[in-house]
C-alpha cells in the first residue's frame, strides 16, 4: 500500500511540474522596431571639416517592442570619413520612440558623412552634413613676399588634424633636410618625412597647392607649372602599367621648423622626379637647392585631357647652348667620360668636383653667353620670381668663371647624352638615360645644386 502511494505522488509531481513548464510564456528578448527613420534624424551641434566634432544624432523608430539593448560598436563614416557614430544603450518603447547615437572624429573634408545604420531588423543611413571650413584666417591676400609664405603655410596647418600636423611639422635637422631622392616612395630605403598628399582632403590639397605656387615661379612650363605637370606625368605612370607605387598621391610634403618671417626653417616637398628644399632665415630666403627634376614620359603626354611636356625647355635649352658652339669650343667642353646619371643626385650632398671640366664662358661670344644664361634660367625659375632675380644676378656675375660641359650628343636626348654647368656657386647637370616603365623610350634626371647655398649654407 506504501508503494503504491509514494508512486502516485510521484507521478502527481511530474504532471504539476511538467504542466508549470508548459504554461510559462516565452519572452523575446531581441529588440526589434518597424522602422527607422534617418532622413529626418537630429544632429546636436554642427560640424565643420577639419574641426574636431562631438555631438548626438537622435532617430526616430516606430514598432518598437519594448525590449532594452545595449550600446553598439562604433560605426565608421563614408563619404566624408573621420568620423564614427555609436548607439547607445536604453530601452525601446512600445511603439514609437527614439534611438540615440553619439558621434565624434575629425571630418577630413566638406560635404556628406554617412553611417551605415543597422537595427532591430532595420537599416538606414544617416547622414551629417560637413561645412566648408572658415577661410576667414586664411585670407593671405594683402600679404607679399615670405610674410605671404608663412600665412599660406599657417593657412595650410589649419585644415589639418592632429595627426596630420604632427607629420607635416618637423624639427630642423640634418637627418630630415637631406632625405629626398628621385625614387617612388616604395623603394626608398629611409622613407622621405612629411605629410603624403594622398591623405590631404580637397580643402587640404587644395591648401598645399596654393603655398606651392607662392614659393614656386611663375614663367611658362617653369616652376609651379613644371611642378603639376612632373604629378601629372607619375599619374600617367601609375595608369599605364607602373602601380601603385607611382602616382601623385605618393608626394610629401614637410616643414623642417616651424614656418616664420623671421627663424629658420625649411619647406620641404617632393617625391618621385622632384625635390623642393626652400630655406629661409632671419626673413629671406637664403638657399633654394638642391632642387631635382625629372620626368616620364619624356615625350609629350596627356594626362586628364592636359597635355602636358615637362622638363621639355630644359632640353631644349641645353640643345641650344650646345649647338651655338664651334667645333673648337664644343671639342673643349667635351668630356672623356661617359655619364649614365648625374653625379650629385640625393646622398650626394657636398661632393663637388674640385676642379672644373669643359668650356670656360669668358672664352665666348656675348651671344653664346646668353645661351648659356638661358639654360640656367630653367632651373632658376622654379622659384619664386622675386628670389629667381636675386640668384641670377648672382649667377650672371660669376658667369665669366662659369664652365659648360657634356658627353654624348649635343641633341641631348639620346640615352647617355650629358651636360653640366660648373660656376664659383652654381651648378646644374642634366643626364638622358632609359625609361623604367615606358621602356621603349628615354627620360632625363637634373639637379640644380649651389656650391655655398645647398640647405641655406647649413
């Protein structure tokens, strides 16, 4: 009878039990909405590109089903990118409600950030509109001369972020100002200091270039000019076989020092096929070498619909002074050795004959003196107008003890045509060798040096 009962209140419990499990209700957890609804979201401040932001974008849902959830993981912006927006943690309404997000960065330009919004069995995209950033300070109009290449190089620090800056702005030192070369930026063993230009904004860019016309001259095809068409020439490279390596993204520039009227400093910018090393100090310019240029492809080119031939009037220069001499003069400036690039290209620094080769200028024509200032000015006038007078007239009176040189032919095209020019401080050499990626035809190396003034005489 025992045994009977006690099976029977076992029997009762596994009933009573099994009936409780079964009445429970199942409870979702998982928040869910119907809609999400950011094309009317609220910002709480707005933003401006280049200018650190923080702030909340408040979006509105319908169906919500009560349920909490927690914070969400950062989502990075596109468009206008720097930003991140992150959800909140809270609780959904039954119904409508609204989802808040706090969003923060550094937009790297004007226009649209947008979020890829991902919620409750929704998505959206939410997007923040990015202002241009004042230009107010940036007004360098009224300015003249190095007082004008500090504000545009002030106005160029201000669109910049933190982290920009601290690449941008440099210590003055020896290790920094030397690190140029006329290789990609790839296949530099000690990588060039500075900010790349692929990582500037439109604003940014658009900064860099405007301090890049005022340092540089501005005849035609020279200077500044010459500088966008050797960019556009390594784009040329880029989309016709070269890689990613090539390209005008991959130039850098830098401030060795901080820029001033009055201190001294160096503006540094380059990549592959140029190298700018402006020095100022005590409020003028004091050395504008080494100066390199080169370019490929040699032959005209378009790039973007431009037609572009850089370097193509220092050819034609040096041709020109070449062929004006004699048999006589040109058997004296020919040299016994045959050139396959310059001799004082990067890692070079100080290394200068110690006595002169060729033709000696005095020993010509007013005429063919004048040849010879031409071929200078096309490296001259890569600087800025003003400063471009002063060093020729320097030149111009050292030019008597000036010495014309080269190798190979006097076209100055073929691979292993050479030229140099040797004065009490100038020196430039010019050297036509085989092409990297357009194989099928050559390209020039040239470096512009000053015997006292390279680095500013430092």
């Amino acid at each position: 009878m025992k045994k009977t009962i006690i099976t029977a209140l076992s029997v009762a419990a596994l009933v009573f039990y099994a009936c409780k499990k079964t009445d429970d209700p199942i409870v979702s957890v998982t928040p869910s909405v119907a809609t999400l609804a950011c094309g009317t979201a609220t910002f709480s401040a707005t933003a401006t590109a280049n200018a650190a932001y923080t702030g909340t974008a408040s979006l509105s849902y319908t169906g919500g089903n009560g349920n909490a959830f927690a914070a969400g993981t950062a989502i990075a912006s596109t468009g206008v990118s720097g930003l991140s927006a992150t959800l909140q943690a809270g609780t959904l309404a039954n119904g409508t409600g609204t989802l808040t997000y706090s969003i923060s960065g550094t937009p790297d330009a004007d226009g649209v950030a947008n979020f890829a919004i991902s919620f409750g069995g929704q998505t959206c995209t939410l997007a923040l509109t990015v202002s241009k950033a004042s230009t107010s300070s940036a007004d360098c109009s009224t300015a003249t001369g190095l007082q004008k290449v500090v504000c545009l190089a002030e106005a160029f620090k201000a669109t910049l972020n933190a982290t920009q800056l601290a690449a941008l702005q440099l210590t003055y030192s020896k290790t920094n100002a030397v690190n140029w070369s006329n290789l990609p930026q790839a296949l530099v063993q000690t990588k060039r200091v500075g900010l790349a230009f692929s990582t500037l904004s439109t604003t940014q860019l658009t900064a860099a270039k405007a301090l890049l016309a005022e340092i540089m001259g501005s005849t035609n095809n020279e200077g500044y000019a010459e500088a966008i068409a050797i960019l556009a020439a390594d784009d040329y490279l880029l989309a016709n076989g070269g890689g990613s390596t090539y390209g005008s993204g991959n130039y850098y520039m830098a401030f060795l020092g901080t820029p001033s009227t009055t201190g001294l400093w160096e503006l540094q910018y380059g990549g592959h096929h140029i190298a700018v090393s402006n020095t100022y100090n005590g409020g003028k310019m004091t050395g504008a070498t080494p100066s390199f240029r080169a370019v490929e492809p040699f032959a005209p080119f378009s790039q973007s619909s431009v037609n572009y031939e850089p370097i193509g009037q220092e050819r034609v220069a040096f041709s020109a002074m070449l062929t004006g001499l004699s048999d006589t003069e040109l058997a004296t400036a020919k040299l016994g050795s045959t050139f396959s690039d310059i001799l004082l290209g990067p890692g070079k620094d100080g290394q200068f004959p110690t006595s002169k080769s060729g033709l000696k200028v005095s020993t010509l024509s007013v005429a063919k003196k004048t040849l010879v200032l031409n071929a200078i000015k096309t490296y001259v006038n890569d600087i800025d107008d003003a400063n471009a007078a002063t060093i020729l007239a320097k030149y111009t009176a050292e030019l008597d003890d000036t010495y014309v040189a080269y190798s190979g032919t006097t076209a100055i095209e073929t691979k292993n045509d050479y030229v140099r020019i040797d004065g009490p401080n100038i020196w430039i050499e010019y050297s036509c060798q085989g092409g990297i990626v357009i194989r099928s035809a050559n390209h020039p190396h040239s470096v512009w040096r000053d015997r006292t003034g390279d680095y500013g005489g430092n």
